[in-house]
C-alpha cells in the first residue's frame, strides 16, 4: 500500500511548496498540514541567508518554486511510467550530500525513495536545515516515510549503495572509501554557452539567468562562453546589465573584488562591466563573478570537442547550434527525468 501512495505524497509535497514565493507566500487551506508547517517554513526560508551567507531568500524561493513546479501529478506521472519499479528489494543507500546551492540533493532523495530504498543522508555543513525539514514534512503526510529517512551525523555506516557529491578532490576519497560499494560518485562540471552573434537581447539577457542565478555557485551555471572570431561582448554586457544588483551582495562584492585584482596583477586582458569580469580562457571552471570565453573557429570542430570533453561539462546553452542543447535561461530548471551527469540514477537504484 505504502508504495502506490508514494505519487501521491510527492504531489502533495509539491502543492505545499508552492505556497512560497518571493513575490508572496499564500496559504492554500486544501495543503495538507499547513497549521504546522506554513508559518514554519517561511522562518526557515528567512534565516536561510543567516546559516549560509548564499542562500539568500531570492534564490530560496527559486529552488522551492522550481521543485514545485516539478511535483505535480502530470511530471510524476511521466516520471514514474520509464521504470518498473515492482522487482526492488529495500536496501540503504547512502547520500552525501554537496551544500553549493539551495536542495541541491533533492532530486537523490527523492529518486531514492521512489525507488523503494531506504536513504542515509549526510547532509552538506553548509545546508543542514532546508532537506530535513522537508522529511518532516513528507512523514507528516506518510508515517511510513519515518522508516525509510535518516540523516546521519557522524560516520556513515550500514549501507549497500552510495551517491556521493564533491569536488574532484574529495570524489577521489570517495572512489577509495567506498569501492566495494555501487556508486554514482559527481565531480565538478560546469555549464557552458555557444553563441553565434545573431542572439537576441531577450535570449542574452535569459543567459544572465543561467550565469547569475545562485551567484553562479552551481554545476547548472554558464561559466563558459564559447563564441565566434570576431565576437562583439557589448549586446551581451547590455543585455545582462539588468542583474546588475548581485554586486550588492557582500559575498559576491568580495570574490568580485579579490578575482579581478588577481587577473588585474597577473596582467591578464579582461572585459569588465563592473559587476561581472570575461576573461578569455581554456578553463570550464571560471571564479565566482567572472565568466571565461573562448573563441571557436567553425562549429563542427566546436562539436567534437564539447563532445570529447563532455565528463567535464553539465550542460550546454545554444540556440539550437548543439544537438541536446538547452535553452537560453532553463538550466537551473531541470525536469525530473534529466540527470546530473547524464547518468540515470533511478536506473541506478533499480539495479544494485
């Protein structure tokens, strides 16, 4: 019984969260459990900012109404129809979880769950309250639920499987520590964009949603332009001028601040609009606050190579130059069944 129920407290989870959002939050009395819950999570949202200095409210509201919007009957639907889920046997998966952007591990817990395991979560020093109090939530509407979450504070311990994220250095600790164990380990990745130079203001200016949304701290965020000989920067830097207040944040100001005196001292060429530097570079991973760009000579040698160095790259921005490339302004709005990494994991799940 409690796995074809699982649905429908996922949508329920969904309408919840869909109550919350920077313009305003609306309490839906049809929401299961908002007496408790309601007031709750609007506290938490707002001190968000004060247990991580980037998760401002703004980009709170982002994450929860993009799961929102993931969470309902039809996405779920599709969802669940790809796999069979009738042959799994419960076993403890173990989730170590990255803190760089707001829920940045729901998509694992909730694909673990659905799977039909249990899931032992570690969460991130940097994200410790938003995943918890959304298992509260979820075993508000299904007790069951309370056999299946348990986060753990110290050693992770008793499990058959394990989805692991960090930086390439701790991805290699993980490669070690548990290499007797099936794993999805994720490393770094980064975003990039292909530019043609026949944009729209409208699509360069989505493309400063993909680059500054969560201050670019995410896999999901364009870090890397690749554009042709001879490519003007100014419609984009006048297309993104809009977004002009994240230097407002102390956070971003600083690494703003300390990454283009780095390049200034290091005599390197850089474009600057005052709240964000380009500097050409073969690097995916650009600092917070600057972008890197290269230049392409035709697009089929582009292809190869994006194509070649593909383990290194999340996603890729174009207007329809690449094959399964994504629109100008969609990367941090994921559908359930795209995968980090392009690596099923509900696939995963169902195998070990």
């Amino acid at each position: 019984m409690f796995e074809n129920n699982k649905k429908r407290c996922f949508i329920e989870l969904g309408k919840f969260l869909s109550q919350f959002s920077e313009e305003k939050n609306v309490k839906n009395q049809v929401v299961l459990h908002n007496d408790f819950f309601f007031e709750a999570f609007i506290n938490l949202i707002q001190l968000s900012q004060s247990h991580n200095g980037w998760y401002t409210p703004e980009n709170v509201y982002f994450s929860i109404q993009s799961w929102a919007k993931s969470l309902t009957e039809e996405n779920l639907e599709k969802w669940f129809s790809l796999y069979n889920f009738n042959e799994v046997k419960s076993k403890n998966v173990g989730l170590i979880l990255a803190g760089n952007i707001p829920l940045v591990g729901f998509h694992d817990f909730l694909s673990i769950l659905i799977s039909g395991h249990n899931v032992l979560i570690k969460t991130s020093s940097n994200d410790q309250y938003l995943l918890p109090f959304i298992a509260k939530y979820l075993i508000a509407i299904e007790p069951e639920f309370s056999n299946k979450i348990t986060f753990v504070e110290g050693k992770l311990e008793n499990f058959d499987a394990v989805i692991a994220t960090g930086s390439n250095n701790t991805a290699r600790y993980f490669e070690y520590y548990f290499k007797d164990k099936p794993t999805i380990i994720r490393k770094n990745r980064n975003s990039v964009a292909v530019l043609k130079g026949d944009e729209t203001k409208e699509q360069l200016a989505a493309l400063g949603e993909d680059i500054f949304r969560y201050f670019g701290l995410g896999c999901r965020n364009v870090s890397k332009l690749f554009v042709p000989k001879g490519y003007s920067f100014i419609a984009f830097f006048e297309a993104i001028f809009e977004y002009q207040d994240v230097i407002h944040y102390e956070k971003y100001a600083n690494n703003y601040d300390y990454n283009k005196a780095v390049f200034l001292m290091s005599n390197f060429k850089l474009l600057d609009n005052g709240f964000l530097t380009i500097k050409e570079d073969a690097s995916y991973a650009s600092p917070i606050s600057s972008v890197f760009y290269e230049y392409y000579e035709n697009m089929p040698g582009l292809q190869i190579r994006l194509q070649t160095e593909s383990e290194q790259i999340q996603c890729i921005v174009s207007n329809n130059l690449v094959e399964n490339s994504i629109d100008f302004g969609k990367t941090q709005s994921p559908n359930l069944w795209d995968y980090a990494d392009n690596v099923d994991t509900i696939t995963f799940l169902l195998t070990i």
